[in-house]
C-alpha cells in the first residue's frame, strides 16, 4: 500500500519578520522531519508575512524575502517542503517554492488574485499561468494557493487531469463569522468532484484588523474530512494518506481517460516536475492514521469563535506592536467590560490597567460595577474623577456659551476629557490604549471622536451590540465562575453624559437598529429593500442618515478586529464627501 505522510504547517507570521518568519520555518520542517514526513506544506506567504501590503513596491524587500528563501531550501534536507513567498523575474508573484533535499525544484505562481472585500491583490502581484504536479515520494502532488481552490474549473482541475493524487492549496484566509463551514462545503465539493486528497492549510494569527482561524483540512476524494487542526493556535498536523486508492479508484472511472486528450490549457499550462520515486521509510514514528475516526475535537460554536478571534486578534496586535501593557477606559459599562475581558484572556490580567474616569453623571452603580469586573479579571483599576476638569473646561466656555442650553457640546466634552487623560497615561507609560467602541456605534456615529474614539486598537469594532451581550454571557460560562457581573448584562446601555441618559434616547433599540445596519452596511439593501422587510420608514431613514453622515468619523477610528462578514474600512469605503441619499 502506496502511502504519503503530510504535514501542515498551522504557522503564525508577522508581516516583515523575514528572520523570525524564516526561523519558524525551519523549525516546522525539522519537525515534519522527525516525524517522518514526505512533505510538509507552510501557508500564503507565510515568508513575507501576509498581507505585505505595500511592503511589496520595496524591492529590497522582494530580495530579501528570496535570501531567506535560499536559507530554508538550504535546511530542508531529507524531506520536501512547500514555502508561500514572494516570486519575482520582470514583475511580482505570490507565489509556492517546491523544496526538495536542499534544492528549490520548483515554483508555483497563484493564478487567481482576489481584488474584493479585504484582498487587493490585483494591486500587487501579476497571475501565474502554469498548474504544475511534482511528484514526490512516488506521488502526483498539485500544488496552488488560496483562490485557486475556489474555482471549479481551476487548477486543480488541470492537475487532477495531469495525473495529481493530491493537491496540496496553501492560504492566508482572514476569519470571519460563519465562514468555515463555507469553506468546508467548497472544499469537499472539490475534493469530491476530482476524487483525490484536498489538504488546505492555513495561517493563524492577528493581522491589523485580520485574524487568520487556522483550521487546516485534510479531505478524502469521497469529500469526508479526515484531519483537521485547532482554530486560532499553531499547530503541525500530520497525517498519512492512502494515495494509492486514488490510482485504484481512477482504474474504475473512464473520465480521467478521457480527459487527459482534453484541451485545458484556457485554464492553465499543466507540467509534470519529478521530485523523487516513492520508497518505504520503515523507521518512521507511527502516527494516527487519517481517518473520520481520529477527529477528537468538535469545531467551536459560532459565538466561541468570535471570541477566540477577539482574542487572538488583540493579543497580535499588541505584541506585534512591540506593546507591553494596555490600558482601558473602564466605565462599568457592557461594551468596556467585554473589552476588559478580552484583553485579560488574551495578555493576562497583570498586563491590563483599567481606567474608571466618573463625573457627576455616573451611577454608582456603574462604579461599583466597574470594581468588581477588576476583581474578578485580576486586573488594576485606577480611579481618576473628571469633575473638576469638567467644571473647569465649562467656566472656561461660560462666556461664549452663554445663552445657550447645555447639550450634546457638553456631554462630549467629558468624553474628550477622559480621552485625554487615557492618553495621557498611555504616553508616559507607553501603554496601547483599547477603544471600547461596538459596530453599532461606528456604524451611526454615536461615539465622540477624540473622546472615546481616542485609542490604538479597536477591539470591537466590528461587533454589533446584540453580539457584545451574546459575548458577555458567553464568557460567563468560561472557567469556575463567572467574571461579568449580571448587572452589567442586565442594565440598559448608557453613555451616562447626562442625567437618566439612556441609548434609547438618541437610537431605535438595538434590537431593531442591529438588523437595519446589517442589511444596509454588509448586505446593500435598499431603503425600499429594509422598509419592506417590516421596519418603519422613518426609522430607517434615520438609521441610513446617520450612516452615510457619519463616515469621516470612522475614517479617523483605530484599527479594528474583523468579525463581521464586512466591516468598515477594509472591506466597505465609502467616500466621505458624498451628497447620494437612497431615498
């Protein structure tokens, strides 16, 4: 029985750490090594880090990035490896060195370059044309890179017809929520219909506002998953497939026959590179052979899973920054508490300093909230009142406010005053301060900027309100007891910049505002298209007016974790001067 053992290399990778990056490489194959394996394939661009963005227009960069390459190749002795970097001849291609015994055999350019949503890849790289099969250790092995896969008729086609037993697709796909199921139905599809292996490996790790869920596959050419790895850590998974039943099963099914007379070449060139003949390594370490039986772990629950990314996004970003510490404005509220609760799993709670800012309008309720969140987290809490601030910014305006009736001016002015004494700690102690603003807010501009807009991270930028409280709870049911207090769940939300101010006041309630933003900001309905879902024409008028006015504050919000299927910035740019009104 003709077997093949693949490792997937589930790596994380800081964009521009060419050395780090190269080290875990090879460190991932001396592993792979060690146990064996025939192969051992590392994600998209897992050299230069992914997305190198315009890291990509330095060409001292693009050459380096080939240095590191020539290392690797030189440490991967005795196994084959499969490296995401950066290719290069008169343009630039993201694209797979195929590493063998020291040497770099071959190279596989990416054919097709996403340019939607997050990806701006038609930006950067110019397509490959060629769907190459290396065979190594015996077997057919075609090699390609994220989107390829997402085609029916794309390169694995081509190298399923020039003989490919398994295709091996590297990726760098960013997490959002409800994607991974997508994602596993696409991949049995493709293994199914070209009845062989699909291993897709994929990188882990916060990236700006990405988060990359790992979650590597292995499937059968019957479409069953047979390996997978963890989300959101770094894992090698190996496993042994038994090739030899696809050459068995193609014995049966005349199509391959057929096919190979067959004009493909308005998909791709297909070319065959041999690699090395197939020989039995008997002293090989046994390991859990690749079958539905040996799936353990269940995949994480929807809410779990925007959790992890949460904090797995959070932690990146501040150690990737090079930041220690961080620092939140902590004002017993439900949005805040989550952040908190999210910074304290992600970097410990040792590492978090929470900033209770109270003026005359806070309950105590919300102080005393506040207080017992720290407890719980085991995180710092300092207490610094805004009142006299406060009264010293008014008498400083009194006179050109005279006349005038306190309001919304007064209200932001003690969000910009605990905005500038979050600041303020944050330059004198270097710590990364942590927004606390949810996507709903974002979305109808109800936040201050340079108040609480003011930060380095936002941590839930994209979480609509109704998932903020789903997340709270959720976490509630983590360890031996809960760390949220129930009264924050359970109090309406309030900005508390006035006397018995509720969100009420100036919003729908979250549980009609939340679906009205989600059809318009991530879906593209129309007004005509919301209203006719049920909801009141005024209040949708009102919601889209408050999105569409508010876009240049969002373009001046930190960086945020994408959990959404659109978020804003990356995925939805809208022009901030702009006089187009859908009704």
């Amino acid at each position: 029985m003709r077997t093949f053992r693949l490792a997937m290399a589930q790596v994380n990778a800081t964009v521009g750490d060419l050395d780090g990056n190269a080290e875990r490489i090879i460190s991932g194959i001396q592993d792979a090594r060690d146990l064996g394996a025939d192969l051992i394939a590392f994600p998209e661009l897992a050299l230069p880090g992914y997305p190198p963005e315009d890291l990509l227009l330095k060409p001292q960069f693009i050459r380096e990035n080939h240095d590191r390459l020539r290392i690797i190749a030189a440490e991967c002795k005795g196994i084959a490896a499969i490296v995401g970097f950066i290719d290069s001849d008169s343009d630039i291609y993201n694209a797979a060195a195929v590493i063998n015994d020291g040497e770099i055999v071959g190279t596989y350019r990416k054919m097709y370059l996403p340019n939607y949503g997050v990806f701006d890849e038609d930006r950067y790289f110019a397509a490959g044309t060629d769907c190459p099969v290396y065979i190594i250790n015996g077997t057919p092995v075609g090699v390609n890179i994220c989107e390829d896969i997402w085609y029916a008729t794309g390169p694995a086609v081509v190298q399923r017809a020039a003989g490919a037993e398994l295709i091996v697709n590297i990726n760098g796909s960013p997490f959002h929520a409800g994607k991974r199921a997508f994602r596993e139905k696409m991949l049995a599809t493709r293994a199914s219909d070209n009845g062989l292996f699909v291993a897709y490996v994929n990188l882990v790790g916060g990236q700006d506002e990405l988060v990359f869920d790992g979650g590597s596959l292995i499937f059968a050419p019957d479409g069953e998953i047979i390996a997978e790895a963890a989300q959101f850590e770094e894992q090698l998974l190996v496993a042994d497939l038994e090739v030899e039943s696809v050459f068995r099963s193609r014995l049966r099914d005349p199509r391959t026959r057929k096919e190979r007379g067959a004009d493909l070449t308005h998909i791709g060139r297909p070319a065959s590179v041999a690699v090395s003949d197939y020989s039995e390594n008997p002293d090989r370490p046994d390991i859990v052979s690749a079958d539905k039986s040996s799936l353990t772990e269940e995949p994480l629950s929807d809410t779990s899973e925007v959790y992890a990314a949460l904090t797995l996004g959070t932690r990146d970003y501040v150690r990737k920054c090079g930041f220690g510490k961080v620092l939140i404005a902590l004002s017993g509220g439900i949005d805040s508490t989550l952040v908190a609760a999210v910074a304290a799993d992600a970097l410990g709670g040792e590492n978090v300093v929470g900033i209770a800012m109270p003026s005359r309008f806070s309950s105590e309720g919300s102080v005393l909230d506040a207080t017992a969140l720290a407890e719980n987290l085991g995180i710092e809490l300092w207490t610094i009142p805004i009142e006299d601030a406060f009264s010293a910014y008014l008498q400083t305006l009194a006179h050109r406010f005279e006349g005038t009736e306190s309001g919304v001016a007064e209200e932001n002015m003690q969000s910009r005053i605990r905005g500038n004494l979050i600041m303020a700690v944050s330059n004198k102690f270097n710590w990364l301060v942590l927004t606390t603003g949810n996507k709903s807010e974002m979305a109808t501009g109800y936040a201050t900027i340079y108040g609480d807009m003011a930060g380095g991270y936002a941590v839930i930028k994209d979480v609509p309100k109704q998932l903020v409280y789903e997340l709270c709870r959720y976490r509630n049911t983590i360890g031996n007891s809960p760390v949220i207090p129930q009264s924050v769940i359970d109090k309406p939300p309030s900005a508390e910049l006035r006397p018995d101010q509720k969100d009420e006041d100036s919003l729908p309630p979250y549980s009609i505002l939340d679906p009205i933003l989600k059809a318009y900001v991530e879906d593209d309905f129309s007004f005509d298209d919301i209203v006719a879902m049920g909801y009141d024409s005024d209040t949708v008028k009102q919601i889209i007016t408050l999105v569409d006015r508010n876009e240049y504050k969002r373009r001046q919000s930190p960086p945020g974790i994408k959990i959404t299927p659109r978020n804003f910035g990356r995925d939805r740019r809208m022009p901030i001067a702009n006089r187009y009104r859908p009704f």
